[in-house]
C-alpha cells in the first residue's frame, strides 16, 4: 500500500502511525477491495486514493470531535468512523447507515480489526433513536447540512456538535444556516488537492 503516503499523512495530522494503526488500515484496505467486488461500496479502488480520499480525509477532521460518544450518520463503507475508531479507542462509534449490505461490511470490518468501540448500526436516521443524546455527530457525502441537521438534531447532547464534512466552500448551504448557531472551517487533507471543509452546527 502507499505506506509512506500514509505515514507522512498521518505526521502531518498530528497523529501517530503505529506498527498496529497501520496494519489496520492495511487490512480496512484489503477487505474493502475483496468486498468491493461484490458489494458497491466505494468507487475509489486504487491504494492511493484509498489514503487520501479515504482514510486522511476521514482523520482530518479528529480535532473537531467533540466528547466521547460519536455518531456517524451515512457511514457507507464505515467512514470516517473506522478510521477514527482505529487512532480514537477512547472513544465510542456509533456507525448508522440505511443500506444493509454496507453495514454487514461495517460490522465484519469492526470484527476484523477488533474495534470494540464500534456498533454498526442498519437503520434511517429519522427511524433512529438513542439514550443518551450524542456529542458529536458527523456526515460524510450524506445530505446538504441543513437537512442533515434537521434529521438528526433529536440525537444530539444539549451543547453537542453536528458536522458535515463537505468539498469546495459551501456557500450555498450556509447561506440556509442563517438561523442556526455555526461556523465553516477549512480542512487541509495530506495528499490531496481537492478543497475541504466542515461545517459545525452547534446544538442550542
């Protein structure tokens, strides 16, 4: 794999690439690859669009988490929430996602690499509830922020963060926030050129 894209990557994040956390994501690798062939589950296939699309951008956004209990809404694949399960143990990962053959993925992959602070979970948000309320909780290629947050807000801890992890300036869809208590950050992804941001959405 890109190994010294991934090290250099994982440096530049402020994070620390361990013989295990790089055997993990090795392995997040291989089994997406194997499981890709039958199950659509993303469309990137090569190692180093892995790296970066993947798991950097996922990890990119570690210093915005908020708390210790995590939800993932519209996981997919598992990200960003395996990444973050891998560098984060401390912390716990809920990972929802609607289309059940992604999270069987989610759920062997937590298995696999022996996440015990991850459960995957097979439902639409709207249809999901949970006690107590979450401190974060992130999207990922899952809906326009605003409807993102109207959705899942109900799962939120009073004073909790909701992101949405997003591509170029998201003009458009903060100019729909106007009434809602947020901000949009720039993210720098190690390895790729693409623009990044995150919006967060303060729960009142």
């Amino acid at each position: 794999m890109a190994a010294s894209l991934l090290t250099e990557g994982l440096e530049d994040l402020g994070l620390t690439p361990t013989p295990d956390r790089i055997g993990k994501i090795q392995l997040l690798y291989r089994s997406l690859v194997r499981w890709n062939r039958v199950v659509n589950l993303t469309a990137v296939k090569d190692e180093t669009g892995f790296v970066t699309v993947h798991v950097l951008d996922s990890l990119a956004i570690h210093p915005y988490l908020r708390g210790s209990d995590i939800l993932d809404v519209g996981t997919g694949g598992g990200f960003p929430g395996l990444p973050l399960a891998i560098f984060f143990p401390a912390l716990r990962f809920v990972l929802l996602d609607a289309a059940a053959k992604k999270i069987r993925f989610v759920r062997q992959m937590a298995l696999e690499l022996g996440l015990t602070n991850v459960e995957a979970i097979h439902a639409r948000i709207e249809n999901y509830a949970a006690e107590p309320g979450f401190d974060t909780i992130v999207t990922r290629a899952f809906a326009d922020a605003g409807r993102g947050f109207a959705q899942s807000h109900h799962l939120l801890a009073p004073g909790g963060k909701f992101l949405a992890m997003k591509g170029r300036y998201p003009e458009k869809e903060l100019a729909a926030l106007a009434d809602r208590r947020h901000r949009v950050m720039p993210l720098r992804v190690p390895g790729l050129e693409a623009e990044r941001h995150l919006i967060e959405i303060t729960q009142h």
